[in-house]
C-alpha cells in the first residue's frame, strides 16, 4: 500500500482551498508532488515552465466564479528561472499566481555558504522575493494554517504572485496533525466616510467629470452595477486591464485612453475637469510619460489599496483614497452630480467620439497585405458575444488590438502589458482556454512573439482546445523596425529576416503540430475556409499577412533631447496631427 506523504497533504489543502488544476513540468526534485496530485487534480503538462506559469495566470484571471484556480508546479533549478518571466509579469499586473516549486534535500542545502551543494540547486525564495507577495522554503513540514496563510496572501488586499519551495525530503516525510483551525478572513478595506464627504464635493462641482475604471475593479460586480453605472450619466472610460468592465456599445462608453490609446479618448480625458480613476495605479503607460501634463486643467481623485500607489508622485493628485475600489464604486454610485451640466459635456463627448474614428485613413497598408485594423474591428463581431480575446504583450499586433477592438456581449479581454513581454499570448490562451472549455478563445499574437513560445502548439494540441490564432506575420519584429527607423535613422539591427531574425515556414510548422491552417487574404472573415476554422472545433492558425512597412497611427510622439533624455508629448497630441478645423472642433475645453 502506498505511504501516505506531507506532499499529498499539502495537495489535499490546495483542493479544499479550491485548487482544481495543476500545470507542471515534470521534475526529479517535485517527484513526491506530482504524485500526490496526479489523482486529486486536473493535471496538464506543458513544454516549457514558462508557458505552465503564464496559463496558470490567465486561468486563474478568467475563470468563471465559483469554478477551481490553477497552480503551476515546477522542478528546482532551471523550472524556477524558466518561471521569472511569468512571476514577475504577474505581479507587475498585481494578478494572482500561485507557483509550488521543488528543492533538494534539506540537507543538500548550501544555505548562503557556498553557490550550490545540491543538484539544481538555487535558492528560489532569495531569486524570486521582489517580484512575490510572499516566498516561503519548506525545509520542514508545517501546519495546514502556516501554509494556506501563505497561499491566501496572493488573492488579498493587492493580488500578485505566490512561490513555495518545497524541499524533497519534506514533500516525502510523513503527514503533520490535523487540526481545524479557522484561518482569518482579511476584512473589505473601507473608504474612509471622510474620503467619500470630499468626493461627493469634487463631483458636484465637477463640470465635465470621468469615470476610469481599471482593473482592480471586479468584473460581476461591475457588470452588476452596469444598469446603475449607465444612469449615473457620466463618461466612463477603462484602463487596458478593465477593458472587458463594460460593453463598447454602452452608451455611456469613451474607450481606452493610453499612450497607445483611442484618440477620441485621450482628447477627452484630457479635457475633463475631474477624473475618477477606480483600481488603476495610474502608471505611466496610462497617463502618458509626461505625466505631469495628464488632466492638464482638471482634477484627480485616485482610488487604490495600495498607499504606495497612492503616495508614488504622479501624477498629481487632488484626492487619494486607500480603499475597496469595489465597494467605493458602489458608493460612488449612490451620490448625487451636477446633471445638467454633465449631459452637456457628455453630448460634447458623442460628437468627439464620432469625429475621431478608431481606424484613421493616415494609415496605410500595401495591396498584397491585409490591414490590420480592418480585421480586428471585424473580429468581436465575428468571435460572437460570449467568447474570450487575448490580445498578445506587445508589438504592433497588441497596440492595434487595444485602439480597435469594441468589444461586445459578454466577451472576455486579457493580455499582461507591463512586462509587454513578447510569448506570452500563447500561453495565455491556452490557460484561458482551460478555464472556460465551453467558449471559443482568440488569439491574436504576432510572428515574432509567437515564435518566442511556439512549442506550446504541443499543448494546445494535445488538450484539443478551440483557441483560433490569429498570427500577424510581418517578417519580424515590427515596434523595433520602428524604433530604429524613427531614432536611428534606418540603422537595421535584428528586427526582421534580412538582418538576421529566422521565422518558419507558417504552414509547414502547423502541419507538424496537426494544427489546421489557412492563409488570410483580401476577404479577411468572409472566407469561407476561414469561416469553417473558426466555427470547427479545436484549435487553428490563421496566417494574417501584415505589411513590414504598415503604418500605426495614432500615437505618441517622443524625442531624444540633447543631454539623451526622452520627451513625450501628451495624450491628446497624438501623430498624425489634426487639421487646424478639426482640432479646434475636439479641443473645445483646452486652453
């Protein structure tokens, strides 16, 4: 009969904690672990530990309420460093992300007195402690309490990433006692009745206020509160991590401000008096580099459970309040605005907002090519209204999702933007596909990137998942084309295959992996072999060819001072620039 070991007990708390799902590399030093949870979890095996940490990330963001959360389970050694990439992006993204890692005997190891005794040995806590809410080493076996401790951590307060090292000799020692002590539930940060006094004054007096909801806000919640949100007639906007808050179609919708945002958004914010922004940290990428110049005449009011947030400088803060952004947005809802002049502004705001289209006519796309914009306006429409779209984490293929894409319905968005680290998209939607099995996920990544982490088509396959991937193909690496094109005067260096960047033949590849595959042309969706891939079950690629030499605009112009400094423009001066006419109708409010 098998012994019964402190690794299947350690498994047994993560299923009554709600794990259901393991993502592992197997390994020597997690052979007691994947042992024990071979038979108490869904488990799927990947190629490479970073495309295991990523899904494992993307899974536990998109599950359906109330279903099972994944953990990523690696060996020691190289399965913890090849995780770093998806660790740090998570937390960046302040996502939970639970990774369980394998350790050498406790007495193999070296403890800081030498740089390695045990076999793949490396001090995992010490490596990854920056970028986790909480590192533990298990040299020993503890208690039920001590150990979920740890692992709640990652989904209170400000989430983020969770690493447990587990030591061989403790995951096959014996089981500790039981004892059923009740772990404490971290309380709701409440706003302060102060905080809430100053925003209801700040909202009154608002003139031309917005709504900026970001992703520290609860998906069901928020959709609970869109009836309200609607009637409450103030311009709502997202941030890219809260862009799937609130349908496009709303009628109260602005779009997504950012340095690669809508145009008709960046010039709004920018002429709002008073900006609410709910779960977002306000970094840089959402306000603009030039960060002192977002909201140039306005007011704003910053919502965040994290004081660090709060206190970190820009931009320029008028009211900052520590707190739920949940349970301040359903406050919020409850207060009383200056009607009559808000619907003022918020007809000001529709005009902007037809005057400004998504896809603007300075783009231009050669005849052999496919534009991208046109495709992705198309895809949420195509996808249908309940299907799941990961835009990758950089590039040309990730801008253009985020100034396009309306979604609609129900439909899902999630990418991981801070790190923008190219390879993650794959991944992503394979855990995203694992999590909702019953809906189709999209995919749209391009070929550099992609080929970062094509060795996941192994899983993809072998899991049968309906993720659909839409692979721009622009013979290389398109943001730095740009880069050395604008900064260094055409100087190429590693951006495409003329200067050293080897892709595979597209087709060739997926008949290896048995994906099925198409090449899109001039009919984009109206294909009726496309049609049939995307309606099909299962996974399948489809080529989208993308001009080496397309044009992405808008966007935000930077330039290199004489001391080597960085300037940007603000949000609203975005390039190309507007005609004199047109800019004097949208700008109504700058001075």
């Amino acid at each position: 009969m098998r012994k019964h070991t402190y690794a299947d007990q350690l498994v047994g708390w993560l299923a009554e904690e709600g794990y259901t799902h393991c993502f592992f590399l197997a390994g020597g030093n997690i052979m007691h672990l994947l042992d024990a949870v071979r038979t108490r979890m869904v488990c799927v095996p990947f190629v490479h530990e970073v495309g295991a940490a990523i899904a494992t990330e993307y899974f536990t963001a998109l599950r359906k309420e109330g279903s099972g959360k994944a953990f990523a389970l690696v060996t020691a050694g190289p399965g913890l460093t090849n995780t770093i990439t998806a660790i740090a992006s998570a937390f960046t993204e302040s996502r939970e992300l639970l990774v369980i890692g394998g350790q050498v005997k406790s007495a193999d190891l070296s403890r800081g007195k030498l740089r390695q005794r045990g076999i793949q040995e490396i001090d995992g806590p010490a490596l990854v402690s920056s970028i986790c809410k909480t590192t533990l080493q298990l040299d020993y076996p503890i208690d039920k309490v001590q150990f979920l401790q740890a692992v709640r951590h990652g989904s209170e307060g400000r989430k983020g990433p969770v690493f447990i090292e587990v030591c061989l000799d403790t995951q096959g020692a014996e089981p500790v006692p039981e004892a059923n002590w009740d772990l404490e539930v971290q309380s709701p940060a409440y706003p302060k009745q102060d905080d809430l006094d100053s925003l209801q004054e700040l909202l009154i007096a608002s003139r031309r206020p917005v709504l900026l909801l970001g992703g520290g806000l609860n998906r069901i919640i928020t959709r609970q509160c869109l009836e309200d949100l609607t009637s409450f007639g103030v311009p709502i906007m997202t941030t890219w991590n809260g862009a799937d808050l609130i349908p496009s179609d709303n009628e109260m919708y602005f779009g997504r401000p950012n340095t690669w945002g809508q145009r008709y958004s960046n010039v709004l914010i920018q002429q709002a008096d008073l900006v609410i922004a709910i779960g977002t940290r306000l970094g840089v990428q959402q306000t603009g580099f030039s960060s002192d110049q977002f909201v140039p005449a306005g007011r704003i009011v910053q919502v965040d459970i994290d004081e660090a947030e709060l206190e970190k400088g820009h931009p320029r803060i008028a009211l900052a309040i520590k707190g739920d952004a949940n349970l301040l947005l359903q406050s919020l809802l409850r207060m009383n605005t200056s009607s009559e002049d808000v619907a003022d502004w918020t007809k000001f705001a529709r005009e902007v907002k037809r005057k400004l289209p998504l896809n603007e006519t300075t783009n231009t796309t050669g005849e052999e090519y496919v534009s991208p914009y046109v495709i992705l306006k198309e895809l949420t429409k195509v996808a249908g209204v309940d299907s799941i779209i990961i835009p990758c984490s950089s590039g040309g293929a990730f801008t253009v999702s985020y100034q396009t894409l309306e979604q609609i319905g129900d439909q899902r968005l999630l990418s991981n933007k801070s790190m923008a680290s190219m390879g993650y998209g794959l991944s992503g939607a394979i855990g995203a596909s694992l999590a909702n099995p019953d809906k189709t996920t999209f995919l749209i990544e391009g070929d550099g990137g992609f080929a970062q982490n094509l060795q996941e088509l192994g899983t993809l396959v072998a899991n049968k998942l309906a993720v659909k991937i839409l692979l721009f193909v622009n013979n290389g690496y398109a943001s730095i084309r740009m880069t050395q094109r604008n900064y260094f005067n055409g100087a190429w260096i590693g951006c495409d295959t003329e200067t050293g960047v080897g892709f595979p033949n597209w087709a060739q590849l997926c008949a290896a992996f048995g994906v099925p595959y198409a090449r899109m042309d001039h009919e984009n969706f109206s294909s009726e072999e496309i049609r049939k891939l995307i309606s099909s079950p299962g996974p399948a690629l489809i080529e989208v060819p993308i001009d080496p030499e397309q044009t992405y605009f808008p966007k935000i112009s930077s330039k290199v001072q004489s001391d080597g400094s960085m300037r940007s423009d603000p949000l609203h001066l975005m390039q190309p620039p507007l005609s004199e006419d047109l800019a004097k109708e949208v700008f109504k409010y700058l001075v």
